[in-house]
C-alpha cells in the first residue's frame, strides 16, 4: 500500500518520491538564502558594475571601418558563402550546421557591408531566445572593434532600438515581432538596414513574421535546415522565408563539416525498439481511427495549401461544433495520444538505461546528453535515472534561470554527467561538449534531428589533450510512422558516408545490425519510367519540382500569379485524382504532374499525367487585342465570351461569387469578407444595380454549366473571370460595386 488514505488518489511516483524527502519550509528558506547569497557573490556584483559602467557610458563614435570578426580567420567555405551572398545582391538563405560558424559568417557579411557599401549600415539581428542573443552581444563584444555602446539588446528585460547611435541590435524574436518595423521606422534605418534571422525557420511562423514588415536593404537568414515542417509541400524559395529573406544559396552540412575537420569523428546508431503487444494493439487502434478521421477531414477540406493538414484539422476542432469538429477533434486527440505512446514505450527506458551502463563502463568520466520531446517525459526519465544512481540532472526551460544556470555549470565540471533534456537544447544553450548523445525520442522533424546532432558534435579533447570522438545513438519505433524521416534525408550524405550503422535490438538482447535504415530517400524522376505510370496510383519517387496551383475554374498560376494557358484537360485530371482544385507540382526532368492527399499514416504523393512540353505563362501578343476600345466593345459583347483585353490592370481581385441567398458577391476582407450590396440594400441605387447585374449574370452562367466563383474587376469597369487560362466578360458596371464602410 502507498499511504493514501480512504476516498484519496493514491500518489503518483514523482508525489512518493517528494513526500519522502526531508524538506520543508525551513529548508526552503535556508536554500533560497544561500541562493541569494550565491547570486549576490557572482552575478550580481557583476551585473551591478556592469550596469554603473553603462550609466555612465557615453556613447562612442563608431569606427568608418568595421572589424567585427577580430583576428579570426574565415574558413574558405564562409569565404565562398560570403561571396555567394554578394552575388545575389545581397539576399539569400545558409544551411550551416550547428556549430558550422553561422555567427562568424554572418558578421563578416556585415563588416563587408559596412566596409564597402553603405558606411551607415544598421544590422538587426533577430534570434529565438534570449540565450542566443547574449551569445551574439559577446561575439561581438569580444571580436568587434566597435563600442558597445553602438549594440543594442530588445528583449530579455532590455528595451533598445536603433537611436542613440546605436548601429546594431540583436533583438529576441517575440520582441521583434511587436516593434521591430515601429523602431525601423522611427529611425528612418530602411535604406541602410540589414536584416539578420538566425535559426530562421522560427520566423517562417505566421504571427512572428510581422518581422518581414520592417523596410530593409539586405536580408540574411542562417539555420541549420531553414525549410519548415508547415511548408512540407512547397519548396523553401518560394515559402514565406525564401521570398522574404532569399532563395537558398549555400549549404554547409555535417558531411562538409567533417571534411573540413570542424567537427570530430563521429558515429551514429539508429537502434529501431520492440513494442510490447499491449502498446502494438493500443498503436493499430489509434492509427485506424486516425486514417478514418484523415478520410473524412480530406473530403470536407476545401481547396486550399496541401501542408500543414494538422494546423487546419486543430482549427476546425476548435471551432467547428458540428460533425466535422468531432471528427476533427478525434483526429487529433489521438494523433497526440499515439505520439504519447511512442514516447512512452517502456523499451525506450530500458534501452537508455542500457547504453548509459556501456558508456560509463567504458568511460567513467563520460559525459551524456538524452535529448526527449517534451516536459513531463523529461522529468519521468530524469526520475527514473536518478532512482538507478545514475549522476543525471534535468533542463528544460520552465524551469528558474538560476537552477538552469547551476545545472549546466555542474555539467561542465563534470560534478553531473548527464542532463535530460527537452528542445531549450536543440536551439540557444551553448552546451560544453559531450561524448555521447542519445536521442531518446523526437518528433519527425527532420530540422530537429539534425540540430539534436550538431549539438553533441563539437571537437574537444579529453584530460590527457587527445582529441575525442562522440557518438550518437538514435532511437526510434519500429515499424511505426517514426521510420518516414529515414524516408526525407540521405543520412549518409546529409553526416558522412560510412558514419551510420542500424540495428534493430530487443533491451533484453544484444542489438542486431541491419544492411541499412528502415526506408531510403525516394528515387527523383528521372530514375522513374514513365511506362510503369498510370493517372492516379501511388508515385514511387520524390514530390519535387515547381509547384502550381490550379482552381476551380481550370486555372492553373505560378508562384508570381501568372496564368498558363490551355490547361483545361490538365486541371480535369488533377481535379479528378485529387477529389478537388488545388496545389501540384512539375517534376523538372520529365515533367511528370504529382499531386498529394492524406494517405493512411502520412501524406501520399499520385501520379496524375506526364506533360508534352513545359506549361506555357507567356502572355500572347498584344497585337491579338481588338482595335475597338473596351467601352465599345463591351456594349456588344455577350455573356461568357472571350475577353480580348490583356492589358487593362485589375483594382479588384478577391471577389468571390456564391449562390445562397439567391446569390452574393464577396470579396475578402482581414477576419473574414464582406458582402456588394445589391438592389435597394445599396445606398447608392446604380452601384446596386450593379451588383444585381453581376448576380443575375453568374447564375446564368451556372446555368449554362460554366461554375464561375472567382471574379475579378479591372479597370474598365468590366467583370471578368479566367477558366482554363483564358479570360471570359461577365458584364460592364456603370459605377461599381458597394461594400460595407470601412471593407
């Protein structure tokens, strides 16, 4: 028996282990005295000094030239990065493995700005943690040639900006989100600002990109894999981040860095676990539930982005309260509980146990890193470590400043030997180097997984000044949805040929070496023959190429909205293996058209059709276009005919046509759309006439079998809507449309 008495909740395994352990109020007191003490002695006479030398800092001129790298040397690959980043005006994307030296790219990237191109440069430099923005304060207070009184700090307790003479500031991400295009503004920095996004795929999120909105002249991004999970389906040049900070111009991953000798040997074991036929049951039940519930939300889904299904299926959980929200919100519920299950396998526990045993057995004096996806699996396995006498602490970031400090410090001198982590360590925590690191469980994120391994592969060298080598070992579910991400990367290519070794391994037993991972990256387009391709089946290959979308209406556009033209059969037999409009890619050798729908555990890549020749978007001769003007050619144009006019510019794009309520006309609106008034709703009469002219005329075409619903209003006044790449006349408005003040 546990001690509960009559009509309580028996303790849970963390509760006995506390109520076990002598400390009260006493204790608490006495600890947090000596904490105060602690930080008194150290960081706060520091902090204090440093502060009164602030106060009494006045600001410095800064030098003409910039030296911002100090005696550093640059590696000749962040020379050839430097250069490719000039090349492309100034714009562009690095994948830079963690620990690449990204911080001393990017700041010789600055000083070359500075130096050469604008001497009144201003640099912002956006990072996702407060941690990481002290790391780029003391890089450049430590190589930098400029006063610091010209470095900023927005966030963490600071509130600079670009005033005072301040020419950088290194900003938390949250903060900039809210201020950064505010305090451009204000100091009128746009012509002369470059902007820097370390571990940029963090700003690719909608509410943080507000950052984009700041006016600039050079964009930076730096990530180790820049590319989000959200924007699965569409390439990262033409993602949010691609368009915003450039397209990617330079790669620099493990394999490179191993090469160069920057980061040191290195192995990793990809051990695939057992289930248990009680979690194996537990796992087929939710994954069913979850490929029927996958079903039913694809054929409710309106035509719209392919990626990020999950984001999509949460919002109709939340907000839909009807059948679809209940469906939605069983897809999710256990989508987490399934994940729950992986991460709680008993054989992830048993396994780590034993290859913490191996380590120390060999190495007395190792020091470990468990890295596990989230809070409460931290502290279970720091729990269950602890209770086998294993020197283990845990870090995360809910827990005080001052306990992570001291945990980490206790790390360093090896007083602890290993730390239980969650994802503060994957981004921002300058870790001291390890030899072995364990990746306990992740999610299938292919950018966490590769930072989980930067964070371990640092070159440091043992007591005797032999440099040491790490290992890695990976552990995933076997014969589970954990096996796609050896489906998304090249392992071997992406860390280093021969630098892998899998193994499939029962706790109890000695683990088994497979040939090689449980799946491979899938083969590009020109490894597939076209006579084993039929409209519809699975695709056996990559989902590559350009992505374009195609409507309803036989549309088909480009990233930059232009229309290609005669692309009425191809929009058919997209439409027809897809089960809607909506986006598609072009493979680039043999043009193979592929689309992808929700498959039973992930997302699935179909064949649709092989083009002939590449789509064509050129517009047609303006020699094509009548000699009549568009007035008078509109008082004898029919319903539905060609629109001859290529070249008058569109003031309305966002109408929308629907046939409730015997038919409105909507545009969109931020929140939501609004709705032309028409007939006597209006309170200007011609303009509701207007709009009941529009209505009667669509219904019309509806009834012709012509299902128009995207319109479009250009400068003569004309309705117009584009089918299959062509442009056809609605009608001609004598005033225009009336919409709701203020829309």
């Amino acid at each position: 028996m546990n001690g509960a008495r009559k009509g309580e909740s028996p303790m849970s395994h963390q509760e006995q282990e506390q109520s076990n352990v002598p400390f009260g109020d006493p204790e608490s007191l006495q600890l947090h005295q000596l904490r105060l003490l602690e930080w008194l002695a150290t960081t706060g006479s520091k902090r204090r000094a440093d502060a009164s030398a602030e106060d009494e800092q006045e600001p410095e001129p800064v030098p003409d030239r910039w030296q911002l790298t100090g005696s550093l040397a640059p590696y000749e690959w962040q020379k050839e990065c430097v250069q490719a980043w000039f090349d492309a005006n100034g714009r562009g994307t690095v994948k830079v493995v963690t620990g690449g030296g990204k911080t001393l790219l990017a700041l010789s990237i600055a000083e070359r700005v500075q130096n050469d191109l604008d001497d009144k440069l201003c640099v912002v430099i956006v990072v996702p943690t407060i941690v990481l923005m002290h790391q780029w304060y003391d890089a450049i207070r430590e190589h930098g040639n400029i006063p610091l009184t010209a470095v900023g700090r927005l966030g963490g307790g600071y509130t600079d900006d670009l005033g005072d003479g301040r020419r950088i500031l290194i900003t938390v991400l949250a903060s900039a989100s809210r201020q950064l295009p505010r305090i451009v503004k204000r100091a009128r920095a746009g012509r002369h600002l470059m902007l820097i996004a370390d571990e940029c795929h963090r700003t690719g999120a909608k509410e943080m990109s507000r950052i984009f909105k700041s006016d600039r002249r050079w964009s930076l991004g730096l990530s180790a894999t820049p590319e989000r999970e959200d924007d699965a389906d569409s390439g990262y040049n033409d993602s949010l981040l691609g368009q915003e900070l450039g397209p990617i111009i330079y790669e620099f991953n493990l394999a490179d860095a191993l090469r160069e000798g920057l980061v040191p040997k290195f192995t990793i074991n990809h051990y695939g676990l057992p289930m248990t036929p009680e979690e194996r049951s537990r796992y087929e039940t939710l994954s069913r539930s979850i490929s029927d519930a996958m079903s039913t939300l694809k054929n409710h889904r309106e035509s719209r982005s392919d990626g990020d299904f999950f984001s999509w299926a949460r919002n109709v959980a939340t907000r839909n309260k009807g059948e679809m929200g209940a469906v939605a919100m069983r897809f999710v519920s256990n989508t987490s509980k399934r994940r729950e299950l992986l991460n709680r396998m008993e054989s992830r526990h048993q396994s780590v146990e034993r290859l913490i045993e191996q380590e120390f057995a060999v190495n007395a004096d190792a020091r470990i890193i468990l890295f596990h996806e989230s809070i409460d699996e931290v502290m279970d396995l720091y729990l269950r470590l602890r209770e086998k006498g294993f020197p283990a602490i845990a870090e995360h970031s809910e827990l005080p400043g001052s306990i992570r400090e001291t945990g980490l410090d206790l790390f360093r001198r090896g007083v602890a030997q290993v730390i239980v982590s969650a994802r503060s360590l994957i981004e921002g925590f300058n870790v001291p180097a390890v030899d072995v690191g364990i990746i306990v469980a992740s999610s299938g994120s292919v950018r966490q997984r590769i930072q989980s391994l930067g964070r371990v592969l640092r070159r440091h060298r043992g007591p005797d000044g032999e440099e040491k080598t790490s290992c890695i070992h990976v552990l995933y579910a076997a014969e589970t949805t954990e096996e796609h991400i050896y489906a998304k990367v090249d392992w071997d290519a992406t860390t280093g040929v021969d630098r892998n070794r899998y193994y499939l391994w029962n706790a109890e037993d000695a683990p088994t070496e497979q040939e090689g991972p449980p799946r491979s990256p899938l083969p590009k387009d020109t490894d597939i023959e076209p006579e084993s391709l039929e409209h519809g089946v699975v695709y056996p290959g990559e989902y590559e190429g350009t992505e374009l979308t195609c409507d309803s209406q036989k549309n088909v556009t480009d990233a930059d909205g232009r229309l290609a033209r005669n692309t009425a059969e191809l929009a058919e037999l997209i439409m027809q293996a897809k089960g809607a409009a909506g986006r598609f890619r072009v493979t680039p050798q043999r043009l193979y058209v592929l689309i992808r729908v929700p498959g039973r555990d992930d997302w699935e890549t179909r064949f649709v059709t092989r083009l002939a020749e590449p789509l064509e978007f050129a517009e047609p001769p303006k020699t094509s276009e009548p000699d009549v003007d568009p007035a008078t050619w509109a008082e004898a144009a029919e319903l539905g005919m060609q629109y001859p006019f290529r070249n008058i510019g569109i003031s309305e794009k966002d109408l929308k046509f629907k046939k409730k309520g015997g038919g409105v006309v909507s545009k969109r609106i931020p929140g939501g759309e609004a709705f032309a008034r028409a007939g006597d709703r209006a309170s200007d009469a011609a303009r509701g006439a207007d709009a009941r002219r529009v209505i009667d005329a669509l219904l019309e075409l509806h009834k012709q079998g012509r299902h128009v619903s995207k319109l479009y209003l250009n400068a003569a006044n004309h309705v117009v809507f584009h089918e299959a790449g062509q442009t056809y006349f609605v009608c001609a408005l004598e005033k225009g449309l009336e919409f709701p003040e203020g829309t």
